[in-house]
C-alpha cells in the first residue's frame, strides 16, 4: 500500500560542519493504516526520527533527518550518492492492534511498497548564482525506458534515531584510527631500539660479568684459607685445655668428706684415749 512522499529529493544547504536537518513528510491517502520503515545507503552519516511508525488514514507523519556533522567541508563540485528508502505495508484488520515488530516479520515481500528519495547538496541558504549539484540520473534508451545501471544497487539499512548526541563522523573515526596504529608503531620501534643493545655496550657489560666472576673467586678462596687457618689454631687450644685440667685436678687435693672422715676420727681417738 503506496505513501506519498514530499519532498522528493533531500536536500542539504551547507555548510556541512555542523549538524543539517531537513524534514521529510510521509502522507498516508489510502483508508486503511499503514506501516512505514526509512532506510538509507549511509546509515552512519544520517540519524532519522523516528525511523519506522504508523500512519493513519488521511494522516500525515513528519520525519526529521540530520545529516551529521563532518569533520571537513567537502569541495563545492562534490556529488552526493546518498539515497533513502521508504518502505510502507497496509496494516489489515486481523492485524490492527499487533506492533510494527511483528507485523513487519510476518508480510511478504512482495506485499511491500518502496520509494526511494536522493540527497542532494545544496549552497548556503541566499548564496546567489549558484546551482545545486544532485546527483545524475540515469540515462534512457531509445525507447522511453530507463535503462539499467550495470553498477550494483546500494544497501539500504536502517538508521539510528537522532538522541541528541553528535555521533562521531565516520572520516573522523578513521582518522583517530591512523593516528593510534602511527603512535603503536612508533612506540613498538622505540622500544626495539631501546631493547637492542649495540656491540659495544655487549662487550662492556661482559668485562664487567668477567671481573665480578673474578673477584667471587678471590673471595671464595680467601674464606677457605681463614676456615683453615681456624682449624689449625683450635687444635693446640684444645690440648692446652686438656692438659689444663689434668694438672688442676692433681693439685686440688684431698676430697672434702674424706677430710671430713679423718677429722672425726682423729677426735674420736683424742677423746677415747686422752
């Protein structure tokens, strides 16, 4: 079930750094309801709302389109190849009170009705003497009929509703993709270099591994002499000790009890016979 459309073509007054919306009226002339879906080739560059909806008999839909922003104004002999399509179904009695979700998954495509509406870049709003470029049309054979492009039709997808958020230009994306790779390299190049030593640092640092193996033999070998030297001097230490201690017990004497047994007995034997 077929929609009018007006315009018939988008255009887009410049310039094109900052956000550009146009209007787009969807007219439903027919006496049953009609679903409607806008899809375009650029679905980055364009935020539509809404993007899908219902239009009742006699009723019209306004649609708003924004063109984001880019990063660079294009040249002025730029042609732009960006198309939308409207896509449109009757919404039948058994199916009046069903959302657009599911009456879209279940029609036919043969049941729907599509229209599609170029972009156009225009001049700036007053600027004199200047005609707008569009984009070419096809050209026509000999017998009235358009003919056939042999390039291949454009992917029509469904854009995002406009949230009020600039999205981030899809030229300015790449951009800031290049710059990261170009930063990755560089760092991955310093740090090569940083990581490879020349020969001369190499020789260096071998000298120095060659003394420090040196001087940890010096000191091994210095601690094994002073380990025996030790050894040596305890040795006639421990003799002296003992011999020490033998001549300290042969001097000590009578033990203390037996002198004690003997000064009792010498008193007993005073006593008895004195």
């Amino acid at each position: 079930m077929s929609v009018e459309i007006d315009p018939q073509e988008l255009g887009f007054h410049r310039p094109f750094t900052s956000e550009v919306s146009e209007v787009l009226r969807i007219r439903n002339s027919n006496t049953h309801p009609v679903a409607f879906k806008v899809k375009t080739t650029a679905p980055k560059q364009y935020c539509v709302r809404p993007n899908s909806g219902r239009v009742e008999p006699g009723k019209e839909v306004e649609v708003s389109v924004i063109l984001q922003a880019m990063k660079q104004e294009p040249p002025a002999d730029t042609k732009c190849r960006d198309k939308f399509l409207v896509q449109s179904v009757g919404i039948t009695g058994d199916k009046e009170f069903a959302n657009l979700q599911s009456i879209w998954d279940g029609i036919e495509k043969s049941a729907i009705v599509e229209k599609k509406i170029r972009v156009v870049f225009l001049p700036p709003p007053g600027a004199p003497g200047t005609a707008h470029l569009e984009t070419p049309k096809k050209s026509s054979v000999a017998n009235g009929t358009q003919a056939t492009p042999d390039v291949a039709p454009p992917a029509y997808s469904s854009p995002n509703e406009y949230n009020g958020s600039q999205a981030e230009p899809a030229e300015e994306r790449e951009i800031k993709r290049e710059e990261v790779a170009s930063a990755a390299g560089i760092a991955a190049i310093s740090a090569t270099s940083s990581s490879d030593p020349s020969r001369d640092e190499l020789k260096q640092q071998l000298i120095e591994a060659e003394k420090l193996i040196a001087r940890l033999k010096q000191d091994s070998e210095g601690l094994r002499q002073r380990k025996a030297t030790s050894t040596n001097e305890s040795k006639p230490n421990t003799k002296s000790a003992e011999l020490a201690q033998t001549v300290r017990s042969g001097t000590e004497g009578v033990p203390i009890k037996l002198a004690a047994v003997l000064c009792f007995l010498s008193f007993m034997l005073a006593y008895l016979f004195f």
